[in-house]
C-alpha cells in the first residue's frame, strides 16, 4: 500500500522527532548521573573540611570522639599518623582537592590528597553496612551497584592525618515506564494532530490541483481552481488556470478558423457545382459533380473531427451497458452480444457513443459476425469488439489511426470511407482517460479493445498527467 504524502511526511517527522528525544534524553540521563555524583562528592568533601576544621580547634582528648560521631555507615572517618591515600592527582579535575582547601580557607599550606575510582559491582557501599541494609539499598537503587569510591587524606596539624573514605552509587534512571509510556504518546498524538492540521493545508490544494487536471485531460474543466495554500502550491494553482485558459483559447481558436475555412470553401465549391451545370456533356457533368460532393463531404467530416470531437459535451455519469445495448440495437441483430457487468463511469455519452459506433461500423463493414462484449478489471473497464474478418497487417496496426489513412485502396466511399473514423475513437477514447487497441486474434478476425478507467475525476489522483498527455497527443492528431 503506497501511502500519501501527508502520511510520509508526518511519519518522517514524527520519526525524526523520535530520535531527537531520544538521543537527548540518554544525554540527559548522563549529565543527570555526573551532576549526582558531583554532588554527593562535594557534600562528602564538604563534610571532611568541616571535620578536619572542627579536630583542628578541639582539644586533643576530644578528637577521638569527633570523629566516632562523625563516620557514618556511608563515610567513614580515621585519624593516623600516615595518609591512606599514597597516590597523588588521582582527582581528575581537582574540584574536590579546591572544595576542601576553599572550606579550609587554605593558601596551599598543607597536603591534601584524593583519589576517586570506580569499584566492581556487587560490593558492599561500605565494609561496616549490614547484609540487610545493604540489600535495602540495593533494591532502592534498581539492582545497579556500579559504585565510585573517594578516598581523602587531609593533613591536620600536629602531624596527623584526617583519612575519609566514602563511597556511592551511580544513581540510576529515576522514571517508571508507565509514566514514560504516557508522556510519549501524549506527545505523539499532539505532534500528529498538528502536523496533520498543516499537511492538510498543503496537500487539499495538491488534491484539488491533481482532480482539476484529471478532469481537463477528460475534456471537462475550464473552470479556474482557487488558489489556496502555501505560496508555492498557489503560484501552482495560477500556472495551472494559465495553461487551462490557453488551451481552450487555442482549441477554441483552432474551431472557428477551421469553421471559417470551411465557410469558405463551400463558397467556391458552390460556384463550381454551378458551372458544372453548364456542361454539355451528362458524363463529364456527372463526374465533376461526384468529385464535388466527395469534397464537400470531406470538408465536412474534417470539420466534424478538427473540432475535437464533443468538447463541447460535458461528463455525465451514466451506465455504460445502457449505451452498449443501445448500440446493439441499432445493428438489428447484425451484432452478437455477451452482456457483462453493470458499470458506471464519468463519460461524455453522444462522443463515447459516436467512437464505439465507428468501431462497430468497421466490424460490420470489414469482417463477419461481429461480436460486442464488456468486462470488468480492477481499474478499467474492457469494451471488446471481435469479428471473423480478414483482420489487418501487422506492420498497418499502428498505421491506421492516422487521419485519411485507408486501407482500402478504392476510391468508393462506400467501402473504404473517408479514413477518419478510427482516428476519431482514438481522439474519443483518450479525450475520456482511456486507450484503444487492436490486436489480430489467433482464431482469425480483428479485435478492437476499448478500456476506460473505472475512477471518477474527484477519486483520481494518479493519472492526471497521462490523461493530459493523451488529451494533448489526441489534439495534435486533430491538427
């Protein structure tokens, strides 16, 4: 199923918006993370520099007990005489080293040691923390026990040193994913809503423009479409009434000049028929007035297929088997039927009509025991004409669509006519969005298939620019 233009570009919105969140909320999640553990690292810095301040101005019999009160099941304070930090510069950005010193207000006077390192999972958060509050924690935190450890080693006066060990988790995604799932179809559905509110916009006119060409490669039309929508699709909109007025001024001009030649020619050949009843001789005199009428009847059949064959006529919705019984009853039987399926089209019925009759004519004319049948497909209708004649050479197939082209070498008219009548179906049948055929069949005889689209203008979309074209072949065939 092809989708529509509207539907692509809210799916590729939508899918590209998609992505964008995505992205940006597991780069959030990381940031979120490193602000956490910054956090809880500057508070634990905060606090050692409280405490090494406090041990400092206490006396010394109290330091012991500064710091029993100070440790805490996540951090962990101790007194000694050597660092436990032995590794320098393992803080990678020294903000914990300046916190301490900015707590301490000190100039770089003593030694401050830290090193910060991540710690395999399934570790206790501390050594002290009790199995029960270490499982506690552990469901608190999701399962994910990704721990970084901060050692601190802060030189104290008299010597000593303030170790400070603490450790905590990476803090994991803090969302449920019912309240994910809401959120993201909350905004799914208000981004389609309106992204199809402003496709709408954009592809109505598109539509209109689309259906307004479908119906003028049909033969219908002239009437100018509005402009509406983007600038683009108005500036569209305007070409198109441009061009639609400039083929039916140039068709209607073509009209009246061809009428006006014609007007034109009857002139002398009235004086002509005149003078030829000045002849003496009945055979000469009998000769030049066939010759006349055979020119008058051209200049009119001319005329009759120049002026586009019912451009004047416009579509109806009708039923086609009531033409196609129609036209098997003005044969009086001379024509086999096999009835097909109810169908109903948008058509021009006296133009249809006129290029299945010459199709018919031909059957009647050429071959033996013609047949008219119909059939369904899943965009067309089918009208097929079979006879049992002597059918036509391969290489002449294409050929005989051309104007005054006749087969039949006579001069009679009688059999072999003016060649005009299967260049007006063709102008007929593409003037109605469809295509003719003929084929040679294997069991002997000719077949003339006509096939017309099953879809009204309004539903049709898709072959607005092959009717045109069609339109546009037939009416050079015409000229």
């Amino acid at each position: 199923m092809r989708m529509g233009f509207r539907t692509q570009i809210a799916l590729l919105v939508v899918s590209v918006l998609f992505v964008a969140q995505s992205v940006g909320l597991w780069l959030f999640v990381d940031e979120r993370s490193l602000a956490v553990q910054a956090a809880i690292g500057s508070e634990a810095a905060g606090r050692a520099a409280n405490v090494a301040r406090l041990i400092e101005e206490a006396p010394l019999d109290l330091h012991d007990e500064i710091v029993a009160a100070a440790t805490s099941p996540l951090v962990r304070f101790a007194l000694s005489d050597t660092p436990e930090v032995t590794h320098t510069h393992h803080d990678q950005n020294g903000a914990i080293e300046a916190r301490v010193r900015a707590l301490l207000n000190d100039g770089y006077s003593r030694d401050i040691r830290v090193e910060v390192h991540e710690i395999e999972q399934g570790l206790l958060p501390l050594p002290n923390l009790s199995p029960e509050m270490a499982e506690m924690h552990a469901e608190m935190m999701q399962g994910t026990l990704a721990a970084i450890e901060m050692e601190l080693s802060i030189a104290i006066e008299g010597g000593r040193w303030l170790n400070v060990g603490t450790r905590f988790e990476r803090p994991p995604i803090q969302w449920s994913w019912a309240s994910t799932l809401s959120f993201a179809l909350t905004v799914a559905v208000l981004l389609l809503a309106i992204f199809w509110f402003l496709l709408t916009r954009l592809t109505r006119p598109l539509n209109d423009l689309a259906r307004a060409a479908e119906v003028l490669g049909r033969g219908g039309g002239h009437e100018p479409i509005a402009p509406t929508g983007p600038r683009e699709v108005r500036d569209l909109s305007a070409a198109f009434n441009d061009m639609q007025a400039r083929l039916a001024r140039f068709v209607s001009d073509r009209t009246q000049m061809l009428a006006a030649l014609a007007h034109d020619l009857r002139s002398p050949l009235t004086a002509l028929r005149v003078r030829a009843e000045l002849v003496d001789d009945p055979e000469t005199k009998e000769g030049i007035s066939a010759s006349l009428d055979e020119m008058q009847d051209m200049v009119e059949a001319t005329l009759a297929y120049a002026r586009g064959v019912g451009q004047d006529e416009a579509l109806e919705e009708v039923d086609i088997s009531t033409i196609l019984l129609t036209l098997h009853g003005e044969t009086r039987d001379a024509l086999d039927l096999v009835a097909g399926p109810d169908a109903r089209l948008q058509i021009k019925p006296k133009a249809l009509r006129r290029a299945l009759r010459n199709l018919i004519d031909n059957a009647l004319r050429y071959g033996r025991d013609p047949a008219l049948s119909w059939e369904m497909t899943d965009d067309s209708l089918d009208i097929i004409i079979d006879d049992q004649g002597p059918g036509i050479p391969e290489a002449d197939i294409d050929a005989v669509f051309q104007p005054f082209l006749r087969l039949e070498q006579s001069r009679s008219l009688e059999t072999g006519g003016h060649g005009l009548g299967l260049s007006i179906a063709r102008s007929i049948v593409l003037q109605h969005g469809g295509s003719i055929t003929l084929s040679n069949r294997a069991e002997g005889g000719l077949r003339a298939r006509v096939s017309l689209p099953i879809a009204r203008p309004e539903a049709s979309v898709s072959r607005s620019s092959d009717a045109l074209a069609t339109d546009g072949f037939a009416r050079r065939q015409a000229g």
